[in-house]
C-alpha cells in the first residue's frame, strides 16, 4: 500500500514514465519524537521506524513483506540526533547488513544507508535497532518482516492459508520511555505497559485489530515477540490451532497447539481454522522472566466475519476542514491532538480549542494529526 502511494506521488510530479511498472522503493525512517497512547488517551513518548513516505514513526514500525527470493533494498535514513541501526533478526543476511554496529555500520545522523539481502527462506522474521540494544528496543525501534510465497502456502509444499494476521509483542516500561537517559540490563527490565501490535486493553477492541475469519479459509497467524517478558498463548480448541513454522523455518512434524510459550525473540507460524461462527479470544499472558510472575494479560479477538458487519464506518479518520488550511482547521469528535510534521518531529500536542487548531504561522507543508484512540489524519497548510 506504502508502495502504492510513492507511486502514485511520482506520477503526479513526473509524469508516466517512472510508472510503467516500476515503483520506486520505499524508505524506512528513524525517530526519536513518537507518542503512543495508552487505553486511556495517556501519551507516551517512543523512538520507532516509519516510512518517509508518512512522515511518522508508529509502534510497531511498519510490516516490512518480501516475497521469497526477492533481493531486497532496504532504504533507511536517520534524521534523529542519535545513531540507529536495522538488525534483520533470524534473516540470513551477510555480516555487512545484519545491523549489528560493531560488525556492520552506525547510520548516524543525517545519513542514509540501504541493507541487502536475498529473501532466501519464507517465514516470519523481526527486525530493530542494535545500538544500545536494551534502551533503543525499549524505546520502541522494533517491527515485524514476513517473507511470503507467491502461491500462498508457508513453505514449498507446506499448507495454503487465505490471510496472514502478524501478531507482534512487546512491553515497555513507562518510566523509561519518559526518561529515557540510561540503558538497563536485561533482566532489570520490570514493563509495565504489556502490547500486542502496539496496543493494549480495549485499544484491542478496534476493528483493526479483531481478526476477522471467513469459515473454511485458514489464516496464518505470524507470531513474534520482542517483549522482556515471556509469552504464555492460549488457544481455544475451536480455533484449531496447528504450529507449522518456528524461528522462519519449517517444523519437521506440524503439531496442534492449545498453549504456547514463545521468548524474547523467537517467532512462530501458527494456522487457525476456527470453527463457523466462532467469536472468542486467545489469551495472552506476559510472565517476567526472572521473578517467574504473571505481570499482565491481554486478550486477541477472534470473530467470524459475518459478526463484524457495519463496524468499519465508525474506524474512519476524522477529516479536518478547511483542508488544506490558512489559520485554523477543525475535527469533530477528538478533544486533543498530536501533530507531526513531514519529518517526523512534534510540532504541537494538545487539547484542541472547541474542535480547532490553530495553524498561523506554521510553516507551508503537509501534516500529519494523530488522535488519541490512535486514527490519523493528514491535512496541509498553505499561505
Ligand atoms: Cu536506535
């Protein structure tokens, strides 16, 4: 979709040519000026990946897909004040594009770098940034990669599935992302904020983050974690739950799944087929690893499409106007906004004034408006 619309830019400023086919490559940015929010409107501040292209930083970073066999270029360019780095974790990729500074390369700031590799192995792989591994991963540089096979199966000859659902953990402690001044080992990590996909509590409840099932058709659940904790899943007998793939490899014998623990790191490929009608959870508990305690739960909705009708027409962003703008633009519903401008840096955050914003004296250009339960906005100033 990202590569849809750097398209479609291109076409508009240069003409025909550049699209007969061949898209330009989309860019990965870092920054060090994100907010997510909490279930209840809370902002917290991350460093993350987004792409360019939307001039904003999300947690997780974006879905990055290849199709088997692809040689990939991955573009990325680190206009935030630190270094960053991509470490393309289980991918088989060479010493001089894995990411890992002292054996690769710093992207420091200002600097753009592209890392090569050939999607050699389908599956579900992780990527984030290596530089002061601890804090960065803290602060929210992480994301999940796939690598597909055109005719929809897992693996050659493994199974077919309709959809994939990527399933991304993580944690992150409050206190750390306010104050983000020191790095901590490991095991003296303690969340407190427990994430699936970046989200918590009934932020899960959004249409977009219910996986929706047809009868019949099987959907790939790509299993990842880059939380502290350790990943205790649940799986109801009716989502037949079958494990084909761990770590972007095959299993040699596939086995139904009921529970599931899944550690720092580690990926899993997990096939539902749940039951027609079916509308239920998977349960997810994050256990902290060296004191062995259950530190929070969330829960993954599972439903039957033919339950979910009519539901999308409350998820659309709501439209600002006038759009584009000179003085003031103006949203129904939110009572406070983050702005953001095209890279990527805070520029207001606040409450609105009776639904407006004030733009005068901004700067000409785009922007991007981010509401607390998450939808965005994009609306243009101009003088
Ligand atoms: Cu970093």
């Amino acid at each position: 979709m990202n590569q849809f619309r750097v398209c479609l830019m291109i076409c508009a400023i240069g003409g025909a040519s550049l699209c007969s086919g061949q898209m330009a490559p989309p860019q990965l940015f870092s920054g060090m000026e994100g907010y997510t929010f909490l279930p209840d409107g809370t902002a917290i501040p991350i460093w993350g990946y987004g792409w360019v292209a939307d001039g904003y930083i999300t947690l997780p970073g974006p879905l990055l897909e290849y199709t088997q066999d692809e040689f990939v270029q991955l573009n990325f360019t680190n206009p935030s004040p630190e270094s960053h780095t991509i470490h393309l974790h289980g991918l088989d990729v060479d010493q001089a594009n894995d990411g890992v500074p002292a054996t690769s390369f710093f992207v420091v700031t200002g600097q753009e770098a592209t890392y090569e590799f050939t999607a050699d192995y389908p599956g579900t792989f992780l990527y984030h940034c290596h530089v002061t591994t601890t804090l960065h991963l803290t602060m929210g540089m992480y994301g999940m990669i796939l690598v597909n096979r055109p005719d929809m199966t897992l693996f050659e000859g493994g199974p077919s599935y309709a959809k994939n659902a990527p399933i991304l953990f993580s944690d992150l402690a409050i206190e750390t992302n306010v104050d983000a001044v020191q790095s901590f080992p490991f095991h003296d990590i303690r969340p407190d904020v427990f994430m699936v996909n970046g989200v918590s509590g009934n932020q899960l409840e959004q249409p977009d983050h219910i996986i929706d099932f047809e009868p019949g058709e099987p959907i790939a659940l790509r299993l990842g974690s880059m939380a502290y904790s350790l990943m205790r899943l649940d799986f109801p007998s009716e989502l037949n739950a079958t494990c084909y793939m761990s770590d972007g490899r095959p299993l040699p014998e596939p086995f139904d799944v009921e529970e599931m623990d899944i550690f720092p790191g580690e990926r899993f490929t997990v096939m539902i087929e749940p039951v027609e009608g079916w509308d239920g959870y998977i349960g997810c508990e994050f256990w902290n690893i060296p004191d062995q305690e259950l530190d929070g739960e969330q829960s993954i909705h599972v439903r039957d499409k033919s339950l979910s009708v009519g539901e999308w027409s409350e998820l659309i962003a709501p439209l600002g106007y006038p759009n584009p703008t000179r003085s003031s633009i103006s949203w129904n519903g939110p009572a406070s906004v983050s702005v953001f401008d095209v890279s990527g840096v805070l520029v207001f955050q606040g409450p609105l004034d009776q639904g407006q914003l004030h733009v005068n004296g901004w700067s000409t250009g785009m922007y991007t408006a981010i509401f607390p339960d998450g939808n965005r906005s994009r609306f243009s100033v101009i003088h």
